[in-house]
C-alpha cells in the first residue's frame, strides 16, 4: 500500500446497471494517484481487516460515519453556464421568444470578461456544492469568456465539458450578439479547441474542448458543414439542440426538408462524442441513427416542462440503446441541481405513460411503459452520463474514476424521516433522493480530491 493511495470507508450507493442498486456497507474503496478506483472491498472479504488496518497505519484511510451514505458524483449533461444570473426569470414564453428578447441580450454581456469571471466563479461553486462534479456547459459566443469558465471549473476541480457557441446565421441571431462570419467562427472555435486542449493537460479531472453549434437555426449551412468536418477530423466533443421543441423542428423541416436528427447527421454532427441535448422530437428511425452513431441524448426534463411542447421518451430512447444522460438546461431550467432534475425525470415520464387529459378515455391518454423509476434516474444522472461522455464515471467499481458525494440524512438543518423504518437499500436511496437539500450534501470529491 503506498501512501499516494486513498482508501475510502463508507456506506457506498450506487447503481452500476440500469434498474440494479448497489448498497455495500462500510465497503473499502481503494483509489490510485491518478483518483481511479482500483478495487472495492466488502466487509465479508478475507483481506478486508488487513487493508483496513494497513491503510490506517499508513495514515490514508478516511472513514465515513455510519449514517452516512456516499453516493456518486452527478453529470450534468447539458447546461448554459451564462444563464445562471437569469435562472428562474422569463419561464413564461416561447422559447424562441425567450432566446429573442431574454437570453441573447443576457449572453452578448460575456464580452466583459470580469462580468464572466463573476458569474462563472459563482456558478461552479454552487455546482459542486450540490455534488455535480462533471459538467458539460454552454457558455458564449466569445472565446475569452468562454476560455475563462475552462479555467475556472479546471482550477476549482470540476470535471467540465466546454463549448464555445456557435451561432453566425444572421436571419436568426440579433446584430449584436452573433458571430462576425463563418470564417471568424470556426477560426474561433479552432483556437479555443487548442487553448483548452493545452490547458486540460495540467488538470487531473479532466477539462475538455467541445465543439457548439448552439442549434440549426442560429448556424449557416457554410458553418455547420465546417463544424460537422472538424468534428469528423478531430476526438473534440459535439453538442447542440436538437428537436428540443415544436418551433425548432418545424424550422429545420422547412428549411431543409428533412428532420432535426437526419440534418446534424447529414453535416457530420453525430459521433460518438457528440451529446445532443434535449431531443423531445427524436422519433424511432432518429432513435435508430443515434444509437447507430453511438451519440448521447441530454434529458432535461425541468428546462422540457417549460418549452419542450412535449416529454421525451426516454425509456423508448433507452431501450433503442441510445445513451441518455440528464441535463439541467439552466436557464431553461431553473435550478442547478440535479437532485430536482431526477425528481422531474421521474414525474414527467409518470405524466407521459398515464396521459394528462382526462377527457379521453385511459386507455388512449398515455404512452404506456414510458415510466422511470426513481433508481433509473439515478442511473442516468450518474452511469448514463457518463457513457454520454464516454468516460468511466457514475459508479464505485474497479477501473471507474472516483468522484462521489458525501450525504448525511442526520444533518439539524434537514434531518430526512423514518430512515430507521424504510430500511431497503431502494428506499433509502428514494429518500435521499425525495429529500436532500445541499445541507446533506458534506463532502463532494472529484478524482479522488476533495474540491467542498
Ligand atoms: N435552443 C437554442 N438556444 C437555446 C438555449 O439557450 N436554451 C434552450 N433551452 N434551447 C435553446
Ligand atoms: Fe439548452
């Protein structure tokens, strides 16, 4: 055992499959330098006492209380760090609308860098303070700002995910918040690409470069196809909006005669590491060509209630293969946390089986066998993210990274009930999920290091 070695004791809960909890007490999580975990002992193992004891003597177990549970880390697969200043405002309108006479005017404010820093450095805390420790973000369209949140997630250790947005199309971006042409975009999008590749070289959690169409709509035919071949060319990450609402699919109908999915596969937009966010239009056939294309959905079920015009599918999506993750879409959505995402992931998939018009008879009003259980939407905020990302992550088993939260259900300031009566390791996950606010949240570990 070397010193450089962590050994974590705790209750660990997790879901290593789809549908299957994990509830191993007082297990022993061993993680290398590199904050991957290398094994998981359970207290019926024969070695269990002699690594305990070792790594006791060597000074690098770090033991859990026994009502705590550690649970791990969340991905956040889809949201607008600009936004956070404008979280829970303007929910009322058309998304279009929104992004016209809200949002635009909100994101040209990015070109003050120290307006940015603000915001960002808020942002990322708040973040992992609600143990979301990867996150894959939005953030303008300048490149200075946007290199300003790779660096400041990096330094704070957030595993993060960054895209400088893209969006030149001159019909449907306002004049004074777009790209200067295609050209400039792409050189842009090239050089913050390098930038953040050179900068994740220091940073051990990780911190990636994303290339961000912000959505058909706002992009020229000319950039999309310079983008989708950039993509092709290179392992940099993809995403954009895709079939997020009627207006947005009809628009690329129209403008293309072809569907949302079909257009960002046809410009070479749908790889492996390309997460598309949102994606409520996505029929069978398109489920088809992401599963085929291995390419990730973003499920961003709170930001969907309000401009979607729909749910998605997401058992339907899941069971084509397709990986699905969860997304909180600020400011589309209006909260941070992921905990009220898998809440609402559970409760819209409800509304979508069980119809929500009472005036037809049952059997039409539903989509049947679209419910998620609180266990699977778990697993898509925590493995599903991770297979969105395609990095081991969401799971306490050998060779997955090590990133996980700290809950105490005992805490004065939420103290969560009948713990001691539900006692099935799904309820008590259920709980912890219901009922936890960020005061339940004591520790957040990202790659082995403990950033709150
Ligand atoms: N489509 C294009 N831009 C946006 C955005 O900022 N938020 C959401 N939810 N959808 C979009
Ligand atoms: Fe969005």
């Amino acid at each position: 055992m070397t010193t450089k070695q962590k050994v974590f004791c705790g209750n660990l809960l997790f879901t290593p499959e789809f549908g299957r909890l994990e509830l191993l007490k007082q297990a022993l999580m061993i993680v290398d330098d590199n904050g991957m975990i290398s094994a998981v002992i359970q207290q019926d193992d024969e070695k269990y006492e002699q690594i305990r004891t070792e790594a006791k003597q060597a000074g690098i177990l770090q033991e859990f209380l026994a009502e705590q549970y550690l649970l791990p880390g969340f991905v956040d697969l889809h949201i607008h760090a600009s936004q956070w200043p404008q979280a829970g405002i303007a929910l009322d309108d058309p998304l279009n609308v929104w992004l016209d006479e809200c949002t635009f005017p909100l994101e040209s404010k990015y070109q003050d860098l120290d307006f940015a820093r603000e915001v960002y450095n808020d942002l990322v805390e708040q973040l992992l303070a609600r143990a979301t420790t990867t996150a894959v973000y939005f953030a303008t369209q300048h490149l200075e700002a946007s290199y300003e949140l790779a660096k400041i997630s990096a330094q704070k250790g957030q595993r993060a995910f960054v895209g400088k947005v893209v969006m030149d199309n001159p019909k449907q971006t306002p004049d004074f918040y777009r790209d200067k042409d295609s050209q400039s975009a792409i050189a842009d999008t090239k050089e913050f690409i390098r930038r953040v590749k050179q900068l994740g070289k220091d940073v051990k959690q990780g911190v990636y470069p994303v290339i961000t169409p912000r959505f058909v709509p706002s992009c020229t035919d000319e950039t999309l196809a310079a983008l989708g071949k950039l993509a092709q060319e290179t392992d940099a990450y993809v995403q954009t909006h895709c079939s997020e609402g009627q207006w947005e699919h009809d628009y690329v109908l129209e403008r293309f005669g072809k569907r949302d999915t079909e257009v960002l596969a046809d410009f070479g937009l749908l790889k492996r590491k390309s997460i598309m966010d949102h994606c409520n239009f996505v029929n069978e056939a398109d489920g088809e060509l992401f599963a085929k294309k291995q390419a990730a959905i973003a499920h961003c079920p709170i930001s969907n209630a309000y401009f979607a015009n729909g749910v998605l599918q997401a058992k339907r999506l899941h069971k084509q293969g397709v990986k699905v993750g969860l997304g909180t879409d600020i400011s589309g959505g209006f909260s941070p946390s992921l905990y009220d995402n898998i809440k609402q992931c559970v409760m819209s998939s409800r509304m979508l089986e069980d119809g929500v018009d009472v005036d037809l008879p049952a059997q039409q009003r539903g989509k049947k066998d679209s419910r998620l259980s609180v266990l699977e939407a778990f697993y898509l905020a925590t493995k599903g993210g991770g297979q969105a990302v395609c990095l081991p992550l969401g799971s306490f088993e050998a060779g997955q990274i090590c990133d996980f939260q700290v809950l105490d259900p005992t805490v004065a300031a939420n103290k969560l009930p009948g713990l001691n009566i539900f006692k099935r390791p799904v309820d008590i996950l259920a709980k912890l999920l219901y009922l936890s606010t960020p005061a339940n949240i004591k520790e957040v570990w990202v790659q082995g290091q403990r950033v709150k």
